[in-house]
C-alpha cells in the first residue's frame, strides 16, 4: 500500500471512531452537556484532560521549537507541565467541591459579584476564542499536507467533526472522543521517536537515548550535537542564553496561565468527588508528561538528523556540504510547500547552512567561500510532520502522524469551544439576563451556542487575523493575570471580598494587555506598538509573553490591599469558603 | 449547596476544620518548595553550576529543565493525593 492510501485509511478510520462514539453519547441534560453527567473515570478524565491541553501546538510546533532552540526552550516544557502541579495543589479538589458547572460561576458566587462573573466571562472568551483560531489553522494544515485537499476544505471537514460530537454530546461526547484522541495521538508521537531513538543511540526508549551515546561510538549525544552545532557558528544546544530572569518569568507565567485555563478547568468538575479530582490531576499529568519527556528526544534528534543531512563531510572542506542536486526525497516533498527553502548564495550547488548571524564565525564562513546561510526558510513545524520521512519509516508510521495531530487540534478545540458555549448559555443567559429559562431551555441554548462558536472558529480558522500566531501568548497571559489569582484568592482567602477580586481582576488584566500592546501593537497591527519588541527595551528584560506571571502579581496585591479597606465578606460568603475547604459532601456537580 | 455535612467534622466544630486545614497548607507549602527547586532552582537559576555535572550523557541542569523536573512534578502530585487521604481520614473529613 503506498503512504496516501494508507493515510485516507487510518485518518479516515479514527474519524468514523469519533462518529460512532458521538452517536452513543448523546447528551440527555445539562449536567451531560456541562459535566458529562458527573462521574467520569478519574484516570479516564485524566486521559480526556491530557488530550484536551495538548494542542497542534503541543503535537507539531514544540519539538520544533526544542529543536532549533535547545536548553532556551526549557520554560515551555516546565511551563506547561508545572502549571498541572498548581492545578491539582491549589485549584482542581476545591473547585470541584463547589459543585458547579463552570469557572465563572465559581468567581461570581465567591465573589458575590455580578461584575466579577462578567470580567471572569470576558476573559474566558478572548482567551478561548484566540486559542481555538490556532486549532483550527492546524486542522487545515495537516489536512492540506497530507490529503491534498485545499486549506479551506479541510477546515470545514475538521468543523463537521467537531460539530457532531461536540453538539450532540457536549462535555459527555467530548470526554469519550477525547479519550480515543489521546490514544491517536500519543501513539503516533511515540512510535516515530523511538524508531529514531533506536537508529540513532541504539536505545529504543526516547527518554534514554537522548542521553546516551551516538551508535558506534563513545560521545554523548547530546555533546556530539553541540559540538555538530557550534562548529557551523550556532549557540551551545544545552546551555542557556539571554535573561536569567526572562526564561524565569515566562516559566512562571506559562505555569500560571496553565492552572487559570477555563478549559482545563472545566474538565475536573465532570469527576465523581474531590479525592478522584487530585487523583485526575495526577493521571493528567502522566499523560501529558509521556508526550512531554519524549519532544526534547524528538526535538534534538531531528536537530541533529537535519544538520547531519545538510553537512554529511567535514566543516571547511568542499565536499563537506551536501550537494543540492542530491538532496533527499522529503527534502524536495517540503520544498513543496514553501516551509523548506534553498537558496544558493555562493553558486557552488552546495548547501551551506550556517549562522550567518554570527560576528565570530563570519570569517571562517569567508575563508570557506560561504556567502550567507543558504537554507533560507527552515519552517520549526515542519520537524514533527517530516521526522518519519526523515528516518525512512514506512507509509504507515507517517498516516499515524497525520491522524495524531489532527487529534491533537480538534479535541483541544472540542474543549475550548465547549468552555465558550458554557459561558454563554450558563453564565450568561441562565445565570444572568434570562434566569427565567427551563433546563431543557438552557441546553438548547448550549448546543446553540456551541453550534455558532464553532463556526466562529472555523470562519476565523480559514481568515485569521495577521495577530493569529502571536496570540497564544495573550490567551496564557489573561489567564494567569486574571482567573487564577481570582480562583486561588477565593479559595485560600477568607477576606478578599468583591471589590477585591474586582480591582484586582481589572488591574492584572490591563497590566497584562498594556504591556502585550506597548509591545505588539494595538490588535497586533503592525506599526501601532510603543516600543520595539527586542530585550533592550523590555521592562527588567522581560518579554511581552512572560509577562502574566507580573500581571498576576498585581492583582494578588491590588486585591489584599483594596480588601483591607473594605468590609469583609459577608458570613454566608465564609461559610462557602470553609465548606469548599473540606472534601465532605462534595456529591454531584449541580446548577442549582 | 444542599449537601449534608460530616457529622464528626461538624461536632468537633471549627477546631478540627481549621487543623485540618493548616495541614493542609503545612503539606501544600513543602510540596511547593520543592517544585520550585527542582524547576526554576536546578533547571534555571543553578543551570551554569548544575551543567557541569554530568549525569549519563546527560548535563545535570539541562536535565532538570527538560525531563528531570516534569518527573519529579509528576511524583509530587501523586505524593500530594496519598498525603491527603490519609489526611482527610485522619480530620474524618473524608467522603464516603
């Protein structure tokens, strides 16, 4: 069978599985389409959850980034991962005692708030929405690498998908498919990796053979890569550069952002009681941790297959570099696309790839007769999706590839768009302007709700705005100056009242965007920013992306302070605080 | 929140609920400290001093970075379940 045929089947296989499981799981109430129904499996939430937070980005760009960015992209592994540990002290087993059915609820009872519910919406909407564009443009990626299908087709088949389950069976459809995604995409990370493991340091297990010794001789591998890479004029791969405190603060913010997402959340409200809730926590982070410990492997083999590839001879010597016209199948395959490019700047049909930015290696590459890095455009995603090619795996390995990461984008989209369609239907209508509305109401205004964000999503997913690619970086940012201060004040504070958790909401968010757009620009426009975006203008070097970990200091202190001279919280409010406290009578997850 | 409460949490009134609850803070505390060495102390501030110390093929601090710290918050979490449960028996604020 050749690669197309066997990427149609598998691709195609795992979407008739998401189908089937959607038809079984409809959603009968609005504790279905919330919470599925309130007594998921805690390893089996802790699968759905894994899935859930692991997005195109986690599947395709993060060994990417590890790849050309070594020990500096350390704070995204950390980051992302470290938040879980937040999560599960601090928020998960407490929100879930509180029984309700989604995040901004929780701030506007605690917080006996309206106002506090409504910023709490706001943000979980922009955060949400500006999440969900990043799924959906990954869903036409991969569909347009690997079916040749136009962009904006794939889309439309990644929202009917969505659409069926997630409509139809809310949060209880969504956990199950989760489930069977997280399968997908796990395997299909996993299998291409220890393949190359094993080809490249004999040790079939990624973790390991990331530190051991290249196959046929005695040099680390990870010393034979830096010494591959600083020879051609690159940075160190294992050790640091820039801000000490800039790598500390994006750690921090990423972490931050990861405990206050909505959409992670919500996930731990679907679980039976509180102790399942911690236990959950754990078995996420098990999950996430097996895809999470194997992209450094991943990243730095592909790093070093692509150097080796590209510079097969001696650095210096003529026949060093590889010549142009022999370059490799999966080479010209990516060419394709225009996220590979070549350009030969010294006319000796020779690839030369070096660090033309580099002062001290400059006149090396002018004694060798190199005239500026020819690989003009090596696009990071491209790392993930080549590697099977790469190291010649069969068509098999890469159809695996392909329906892992399409997993990976629609289940996280699943779980955003079911965070938005909550907030709407919940938040907004029942539990503001139409509290008069039955529950059979509310659910249809849920699958409403639901039904329009995805086309929303969709509509921004095939015409992204020009800030699409910058604005992950806003949505970790609302999160961690905004929800989860709220979240962890209102739980571990008896005296933060509402005007509090108001200000101090008001003042880490606009901090955040303040700082996002002095930077970026307004809507990230270019040309509207009030400083450049380079260290030497950064406050304390510290880059606009890691800056919600300062933006989540302000709130905690506006919000102590402004509290302290205001009356504390009612006794009913205290009441709440001390029960949340104690994991007795956590019951069902309930609206009323 | 309709729910009945724990008898015995209840008549041991606000005593056992607050010692409970600084326990709690008392096992959250440690847990964190050593979340924090473990990733921004040995992955990020100790990084230069750790790297050159070499573990397998591995430099110490790029280990902490990008797979020792994920292992040990892992551990902590599961460590953190165990400890409450036994917790919440201990204060009878246990469900069930």
């Amino acid at each position: 069978m050749d690669t197309q045929t066997w990427i149609y089947l598998v691709v195609g296989s795992t979407f008739a599985l998401y189908i089937g499981i959607a038809i079984w799981s409809r959603a009968a109430s609005t504790r279905d389409f919330y919470v599925a129904g309130g007594h998921v499996n805690p390893v089996a939430n802790g699968m759905a959850t894994a899935a859930d937070w692991m997005s195109a980005a986690s599947f395709i760009s993060m060994a990417g980034l590890i790849a050309f960015l070594g020990y500096n992209a350390s704070p995204y592994l950390m980051g992302w991962t470290g938040g879980y540990v937040l999560l599960a002290l601090l928020l998960a087993p407490y929100l879930r005692k509180f029984g309700k059915f989604t995040v901004p609820e929780f701030i506007g009872e605690r917080f006996y708030s309206r106002t506090a519910r409504l910023v709490a919406v706001f943000c979980l909407i922009v955060a949400s929405i500006t999440y969900v564009i990043g799924q959906m443009k990954g869903v036409g990626v991969a569909f347009g690498r690997f079916l040749e299908v136009e962009f904006e087709t794939g889309v439309l088949v990644g929202m009917a998908i969505v659409f069926f389950y997630a409509v139809l069976g809310g949060m209880k459809g969504i956990t199950y498919t989760q489930i069977a995604q997280y399968c997908v995409l796990i395997f299909a990370y996993t299998v291409p990796a220890i393949f190359i493991s094993f080809q490249m340091t004999g040790n079939p297990v990624p973790q390991l053979g990331l530190g051991s010794h290249m196959v046929g001789s005695d040099v680390a591998f990870l010393d034979k890569l830096d010494q591959v890479v600083t020879e051609l004029g690159f940075a160190r791969y294992t050790e640091p550069t820039g801000a000490r405190i800039n790598t500390f603060m994006l750690t921090l913010s990423l972490m931050i952002g990861t405990a206050g997402l909505p959409h992670v959340i919500i996930r731990f409200f679907t679980v039976p009681n509180v102790a399942d809730a911690r236990r959950s926590a754990g078995w996420a982070l098990v999950f996430i941790a097996i895809l999470y410990t194997t992209a450094p492997a991943v990243g730095a083999m592909a790093r070093m297959n692509l150097m080796d590839t590209i510079q097969p001879g001696p650095v210096g010597a003529v026949e060093g570099n590889l010549v142009y016209e022999d370059r490799p199948e999966w080479f010209r395959n990516w060419e394709k696309t225009g996220l590979l490019a070549f350009e030969d700047k010294n006319g000796d049909g020779r690839i030369q790839y070096y660090n033309d930015q580099n002062a001290a290696f400059a006149a090396k590459a002018q004694a060798y007769g190199w005239q500026g890095n020819e690989m003009v455009t090596v696009d990071r995603d491209i790392m993930v999706l080549a590697n099977p090619e790469i190291a010649n795996l069969p068509g098999w390995v890469i159809a695996l590839v392909a329906a892992g990461g399409l997993a990976a984008a629609l289940s996280t989209a699943a779980g955003l768009l079911l965070a938005i369609s909550s907030a709407i239907s919940h938040d907004l209508l029942k539990g503001t302007f139409m509290p008069q509305i039955s529950e059979r109401q509310e659910l249809m205004a849920g699958r409403i709700a639901m039904a329009a964000a995805i086309v929303v999503a969709g509509y921004l997913g095939m015409n992204p705005p020009g800030f699409a690619a910058q604005v992950v970086a806003l949505a970790f940012g609302l999160a961690a100056s905004s929800i989860f201060p709220a979240l962890m004040m209102g739980i571990f504070s008896l005296r933060v009242n509402r005007a509090g958790a108001v200000c101090g909401m008001l003042a880490g968010l606009t901090s955040t965007l303040l700082y996002i757009v002095a930077y970026k620009g307004w809507f990230f426009i270019p040309g509207t920013e009030w400083f450049p975006n380079t260290a030497e203008y950064w406050l304390l070097g510290i880059q606009p992306e890691a800056f919600g970990a300062v933006g989540a200091g302000i709130n905690f202190a506006v919000a102590m302070v402004v509290s302290r001279l205001t009356a504390a919280p009612p006794a009913h409010i205290q009441a709440l605080v001390e029960d949340i406290r104690v994991p007795r009578g956590a019951g069902a997850a309930t609206g009323h | 929140m309709g729910n009945e409460h724990g008898g015995v949490a209840v008549t041991q009134g606000n005593n056992g609920a607050q010692a409970y609850w600084k326990a709690n803070l008392r096992l959250v505390g440690g847990l964190l400290a050593v979340w924090f060495v473990v990733s921004y102390g040995f992955g990020i501030l100790l990084v230069d001093v750790l790297n050159r110390i070499p573990l397998g093929g591995f430099k110490l601090g790029f280990f902490f970075a990008q797979q020792g710290s994920i292992y040990v918050f892992v551990a902590l979490i599961f460590y953190y379940v165990q400890r409450m449960n036994r917790l919440d028996r201990q204060f009878d604020v246990n469900e069930d």
